[in-house]
C-alpha cells in the first residue's frame, strides 16, 4: 500500500516507518522542516512539505494514499486546547478525503484520561466527545467514521513509550530529578503508569496497519507492553539512573516540583493490551521500562 504517515520522522513514527518498508509499503511522509524531510528521504521515505497546520497538505497526503497513519501531535502543554483543535481539524479532514473509500485511517491516541483508576481495555470507550475535550477527542470522532465507509484504528499508546534517545515524559522526570537533587513520586506513589518500548510500537502499528487493511475489525490497539509500574518503582528507578534519592512528594505540592508533568504523574493510568496480543499476534520483545533506565538509556549518574 501506499501509506501517508504523519509525524514519520518523529519518535515513534521513525519507529514504525522501517516496519512499514520491511512490510513492502511505499511510505509518504509529512515533513515541516529541512531537517525532517531529510531524515525522511535518507530512510527511504517520499516527502510531502507541511505541517499539521497545512490542512490542504494534509487532505492531499490522504487523496493520493491507499491508508493514512496520523502519529504527529503538537505537544503544547502551555496551550493544550490549541493542540486538541488542531488534532481534531487534521482528523476532520483525513474524514472527508476517505469517507466512502473503506481505506484504513489510524491514529495516534492515548491512555491517560479514558480510565483512570480501572484497567483500561480495548473495549472501553473513550469518554471525550466535544471538540474541545483532550486531544480533541480526535479517537471518538475517528472511531465514528466507520459509519462513512473509512476503516479507522485508534492506536492507544502508553504514557511512556521508552527507549534510548526518548526525550518524552520519563525524560522530563529525569530533567526534575536532576535539578531538584531528589527523585519524585507523588504520595505513597503506588499509582501505575503503563509502558511500552519504542520497538514494540513500532511493530504493532504495521500489524494494526495490516490488520485494517484486510478486514477493519480492531477498532482499537493498545501501544502497551507493561499494564502498569508504580510511580514509586520508576521515581527509584531514575534515582538510582541520575544518582540522587527518590522522596515522596505530597500531592498538593506536585505541580510545583514537577511542573507541568506533575499531574500526569500523579495518575493511576493501568491499562491492559491482552486484547490487542490476542488479536494481532503482538507481544512486546524490547527491554522494559526500569530495564532501560538501568541500562543507561536516559543518562548516567553526574
């Protein structure tokens, strides 16, 4: 297939798009920058210039592909509702380009926030519905489509997809734990956090991708290869990478040592992908999340 990716250059898009080739899939990819386009071009990637922004790019990339896998997401926790009116613009208009073509639209979507404190299953639903909810509840709109003739998967990804070079949520716990000279979790920490390695979500996408593409029938993939490690576990475990202790920290005062990613962290967020194994024959081979912070992957000690 001729398959549109955007965010193929980013964390796990450079991930899945190897996965795709191997697959025998030609590969479009959305770049925004110089930079992008040429990581894109040196892995064997047709470029298409844009941005997620760029919704005439956006609705040409899907036009001329056989399947669109929409993996980019603006990151702006300083506005997060602008990011969310964005997603759902860009899903908005992957709709109208597939409707009535029965051609595969995945996407990027996440765990926290659908359950928290409940193992969350490829069977529940998604409580966003409103433009303005999380992300733009971009899955639930995406989901919907399937009513327009478009075959869509909303790929759960885990909190963390961890591995060497991540620069994600584990990497930013590691940035506070080095400045503020203390590891950090928040209460007695026994809330979980799922994880996955960057490896394992890569394969999954091309399986979901395949999966879509020949019968539609797994509406929902869970990115997750750990359904949930305490937040005591990882804080000790950053610890230990950066050479500092791990203290609790009480939960009126995580946003002020945190900063933005307290809140986050301070969520119960289990999640199981017993389903998607079941399913798509996926099961994760990479290193798990303490695994890798002992393996150096986000630092060493100073």
């Amino acid at each position: 297939m001729r398959v549109f990716v955007t965010g193929a250059s980013g964390w796990i898009g450079s991930a899945a798009v190897p996965e795709l080739l191997a697959a025998g899939h030609d590969v479009v990819g959305l770049a925004r920058s110089e930079a992008s386009a040429a990581s894109l071009s040196a892995a064997g990637v047709e470029v298409r210039r844009g941005d997620l922004d760029d919704l005439g790019a956006l609705r040409a990339g899907a036009e001329d592909a056989d399947a669109v896998l929409h993996l980019a997401f603006k990151h702006d926790f300083s506005d997060y509702a602008a990011s969310g009116r964005t997603e759902r613009a860009a899903v908005e208009a992957f709709g109208d380009v597939l409707a009535g073509t029965d051609r595969p639209l995945l996407l990027a979507s996440g765990i926290a926030g659908v359950s928290p404190g409940r193992l969350l299953t490829e069977d529940t639903a998604s409580p966003y519905s409103a433009p303005d909810a999380p992300r733009g509840a971009s899955e639930t709109y995406a989901l919907a489509l399937a009513d327009r003739g478009v075959r869509p998967v909303a790929l759960r990804f885990a909190p963390t997809v961890h591995g060497d070079g991540d620069h994600g949520f584990v990497a930013e716990l590691v940035r506070v734990a080095r400045e503020r000279g203390v590891a950090g979790y928040v209460g007695d920490g026994a809330n979980r956090w799922p994880a996955v390695h960057r490896s394992d979500a890569g394969r999954l996408v091309a399986l979901a991708l395949g999966r879509a593409a020949a019968s539609g029938d797994v509406p929902v993939v869970h990115a997750v290869g750990e359904e949930g490690v305490p937040a005591r576990d990882i804080a000790e475990a950053v610890g230990r990478a950066v050479g500092v202790p791990a203290a609790s920290v009480a939960p009126e005062d995580a946003a002020a040592h945190f900063g933005w990613i307290g809140g986050f962290f301070a969520l119960d967020l289990p999640a199981s992908s017993a389903l998607t194994r079941e399913r798509l024959g996926w099961g994760p081979t990479g290193p798990t999340l303490l695994e890798d912070l002992a393996a150096g992957a986000y630092g060493g000690t100073r």
